[in-house]
C-alpha cells in the first residue's frame, strides 16, 4: 500500500494476529489516512517504535505487526494479538465452599486482572521478564512494594533473571532452578490456582511469580504451615477453621506414620495392643506369607499405581479404575491371602489422610516420606520410628527458602505469629502480620472491635 506517497508493508504472522483487529484498527486508518503520523494514524492502545531487527522478531512471535515505511529508519509494532485463553473457571484442584470461585488461567494478562481486581493500590509492583532463548515465555513477578522486604525482593529478582534456558513453560521448571534446597523432600513455594489466596499472601509481604501459559501462580517465600491453610478457614468462624485444621495436620501425621505404626507393632511391639484386638490381627496375619513391610510397600505401590490411572484416563473410566481396584482387588488380595484385612484398612486410612491436604504437593511428600518411616520400623520398631521423625523434624528446623525460616514460627519460636498455624485464632485477635517473610511493617489492622468501647 500507498502512505505519505511512499510504500507501506505490514508484516504479520498469520496464526498470531486476531485478522479483524488487524483491518479494523491498522489497515482501515492508514488507507483513509494516506498521511501524517503512524502512532497517531493507527487506532490502536500500543503503538511502539522499534530500530532494531531482533527486537521487530520479538515482536513479531508476540502477536504484533510490523509497519515498514519505505526510506523510514524505524519500524511501528502494534499490538494486534489473538487471544484464545479459556474462560475463568472454578479451579479443579483447590476446591472451597465459601470463597471465591473464580481461578487462574493460562492467560498472564487475565490473571493480572484478577489480583488488580482484589488489591487496588499503586503500590502493586509488576516486574517482567521473558526468559528461554526459544519459547520466550513472559514472566511476571507481582509484590508490593510499601510490603515486601526489599533485600527478599532483589534475591528473587537476581534468581529469576540469572536462568537462562531454550525453554521455559511452566512455573514448576522455575521452581527448580530458583528453590533453595533442591533435595529436600518438602515443597519450599506454593503453587496456587486460586486468586484470592495468592493475594491473601502478597498482602503478607510476599512475592508472586506469574508464567504466561501457567495457570498456577508460584507464591515466595513459604513456610510449612501455610500448606495446610485453606481459603474456607477465613469464611468460617474461627473455631470451626481450627477445628478443620487441626484436622489436616493429624492427617499428615498419620499418613507418615500409621503404615509404619502397624509394622513395628506386629513385628516387634504386640504388647502394646489390647488381647482381643492383637487376637484379631494375629488370625488376619495367620495364612499371609509376607512380612508386614512387604505387604504394607507393595499396598503403597499399588495404590500410586491406581492413583496415577485415574488421573491419566477419562473421568467416566477413571471412576471405574477406583471402583474396581478399590473393592475388586482388595477383596481379591485379602481372599487370596496375599494381604490381611487389618493392612488394607491401614493402607485405605493413609491414603484417605494423604488426600486431605489443601495442596497436593504436600500430600505427595507425605506419601514419600512414609516409605523410610516404614523401612525404619521394619529395621527397629518404634526406636527406628522415633529416629527418622527426629531427622524429619531437624531437616524442617534447618530448612530456609530465600533467607526465611521454613518452620516459622515453630522454628524460631514467635509466639505473637501463633495464632495462625496449628490454630487459627478470630479475624480481630490477628492484628499483625506473620513476621516470616519480614514484611515492611507488621501491624494490618488499626480498629477491630473498638464499636465495644462506644
């Protein structure tokens, strides 16, 4: 085309520009036009000027075109991009009855716009980056600035910008190459679909990390009790969310221990159980020919197994999976005697336990944890027991994740920080902030219940 009586050539990629943005907005105006300035021709919000060719290339993978004028020594991208994010949805994975129901998707713009829907504050900082030489994927870190510890922030800030990959798709593969102990058994940031937890942390003084293409939003740093927080124990009045927490850490306890429990009992420990009930278990363990560590491991590998099974086939079949290899191969195991009737219930409660978690990772590091727990008892008993939780707690004690205690505030020991881990004490009693993450200034209410006093 013609403009300013000299050739015009827009350059675009087929399969990233919306073609009626790209008609109505670009060409349309610069036909009418015929003259004047490109930035003002165009009626479109982002109109840039570029010199460089690397950067037009960019642009170009970003869903812009490019307008070359000929004899011009710059080049104007414009953003035009097709946008095929699904809508906003429940999320699957972190299911709440009384909170918000609506959740990330893998749109970074759209999940900007729901933590700038919740926290409206010039405050809230947006640094990007776009990080793999080949996927160029766009990352967000979100915080606030007048909140979170500068020197936190600049650490997070220097890891992120120190990876450099061909590519980068999810914030799990960040996670990785940003995590302080990458050994540990225990996840050291929280992944979370839901935008009204995420914000509930950033108004902590935390940092958020958002990966274009992600639905989950990586939350830093984190410490061990925050897993087991859920959204509804806000929604709730305070003694039910205790009570419902109270709950999740039991669960946890038990599926580390209850498999190992029953070994070191039935191998070394029968005195500790009441006659009639050791009675029953030794007529269960009478016509099974494996120890109980070999029964309760390979019980564990086949419940991973169906695990793994649901997850991966059709909702219609999975559900069948779970049906049959919870009451068909169990009733088949215990009546071909290959297990007792006492270690499928033991096996059925761990699992059961293992699910409770607000946070699947958490779940699956207890499911994990739970084998050497169970090789201990099979070696020592209860001594064997005892041991490998001492290293577990002594691993949490020890464990930081960017400078910040893991085990806050267990670990050192902040009283005043806990009225919001194993218990969760009423909104009003919660006057400061939890210290972990050594936010700006601690105090987040300046009235509570002073309607008393008048």
């Amino acid at each position: 085309m013609i403009f300013d009586n000299k050739n015009c050539t827009i350059l675009f990629l087929d399969s990233m520009v919306n073609k009626e943005q790209l008609q109505t907005f670009v060409i349309a105006p610069i036909l009418e036009a015929e003259t004047g300035e490109i930035d003002k021709v165009v009626e479109a919000t982002e109109v840039q000027a570029v010199s460089s060719i690397s950067e037009i290339g960019s642009k170009l993978m970003e869903g812009c075109c490019v307008i070359l004028i000929e004899g011009r020594e710059v080049a104007w991208t414009v953003s035009v991009a097709e946008t095929t994010s699904r809508s906003i949805e429940t999320p699957a994975n972190e299911r709440s009855i009384k909170s918000a129901h609506d959740g990330f998707v893998e749109s970074i713009g759209t999940n900007l716009l729901l933590i700038r829907r919740r926290v409206k504050t010039p405050q809230l900082k947006v640094q990007s980056y776009t990080l793999g030489r080949q996927s160029n994927t766009k990352v967000n870190l979100v915080y606030l600035a007048n909140l979170a510890n500068s020197e936190m922030v600049e650490e997070i800030k220097r890891r992120v910008s120190s990876i450099d990959v061909d590519q980068l798709l999810s914030s799990g593969e960040i996670e990785e190459f940003i995590e302080d102990n990458p050994y540990s058994p225990f996840p050291q940031m929280l992944h979370t679909e839901r935008p009204d937890r995420a914000v509930s942390y950033l108004t902590e003084g935390k940092v958020l990390l958002l990966v274009d293409g992600d639905p989950r939003v990586l939350i830093m740093p984190i410490t061990f009790f925050a897993f087991y927080q859920a959204s509804d124990d806000y929604n709730s009045r305070w003694m039910v969310g205790t009570f419902f927490r109270c709950i999740r850490f039991l669960s946890y306890i038990i599926s580390i221990c209850l498999p190992a429990i029953y070994i070191a009992i039935v191998s070394y420990h029968s005195e500790v159980l009441p006659i009639g009930i050791l009675y029953s278990v030794r007529v269960s363990l009478e016509n099974v020919p494996f120890h109980p560590f070999i029964e309760a491991f390979t019980m564990q590998i086949v419940l991973e197994l169906l695990k793994e099974a649901s997850i991966r086939l059709p909702t219609p079949i999975a559900q069948t999976i779970g049906i049959v290899g919870g009451v068909v191969i169990g009733t088949a195991v215990v009546e071909a005697s290959f297990v007792s009737n006492t270690m499928v219930v033991i096996i059925g409660l761990t699992a059961i336990s293992s699910f409770v978690a607000p946070v699947n990772e958490m779940g699956t590091s207890a499911r994990l944890l739970g084998f050497p727990v169970m090789v201990a008892a099979a070696v020592l008993g209860f001594f064997g027991i005892a041991i490998v939780l001492m290293v577990i707690v002594m691993h949490l004690c020890k464990l930081e994740t960017f400078g910040m205690p893991y085990f806050s505030p267990l670990a050192p020991l902040k009283e005043k920080d806990l009225k919001d881990t194993l218990i969760r004490m009423p909104a009003w009693k919660m006057v400061t902030r939890p210290s972990d993450s050594l936010p700006a200034y601690k105090k987040q209410q300046w009235r509570t219940r002073g309607w008393k006093k008048s």
